[in-house]
C-alpha cells in the first residue's frame, strides 16, 4: 500500500504544516518563560541579601532579649533583697514597739 499511494510528497507541505503548528504553540510559552527567567535571575541577589538582614535581625533580638532577661532577673534579685529588708525591718519594728509598751504600760507607774 506505502508504493501505491505517496505520502506527502515533494513539498512536504504536511509535514511543514505540523512544525509550524508546533512552532505556533511552543514559541508563546517559551516567550513567557522567558521573563520570569530573567526577572528571578535579576531577583536573586535581593533574595540572598533579604534572607541575610532577616538573620541579622533574628540574631539582634535574640541578644536584646538575652540581656533583657538578665536585667529582669537581676531586679528579681533586688526586689527579693528588698523583700527580706522590708521583713527585717518590720520584725525590729515590731520588737522595739513591744518594748516601749512594755516600759511605758508597767502598772503601778505614772507616765
């Protein structure tokens, strides 16, 4: 049957056909890629510089809150200090004002 009947002869006009059909569908997408190809190449320095402050950045908090926490724990330290003061005081307080009383409450002396 392939000698009786020829295929696409000479001008091969459908097979010229078929790769202009192709050519019509690839070269859109191949110009669309294009762009996005490029405008990420161009990006990627910003990208990489991007990523580098945000560490920077991570890296800076985390040594202000390290030394806010030492700072907080160091008025914790104060604040029980005083705590223990204020108690010591009261005891002494408290004792001197039963002494007194004891001095100038004595029955049988007149004040």
């Amino acid at each position: 049957m392939l000698g009786i009947t020829k295929f696409d002869v000479y001008p091969f006009i459908l097979l010229n056909f078929a790769f202009s059909l192709q050519a019509a569908y690839a070269a859109p997408l191949m110009l669309l890629a294009q762009p996005r190809k490029a405008i990420a190449t161009k990006f990627m320095p910003l990208f990489a510089r991007h990523r580098e402050d945000i560490a920077m950045a991570s890296k800076q908090r985390q040594v202000l809150v390290a030394r806010q926490t030492e700072q907080l724990v160091a008025l914790l330290e104060q604040n029980t200090q005083l705590t223990a003061m204020t108690k010591q005081m009261s005891e002494r307080i408290e004792a001197l004002t039963l002494e007194l009383h004891s001095k100038f409450a004595q029955p049988g002396k007149s004040a």
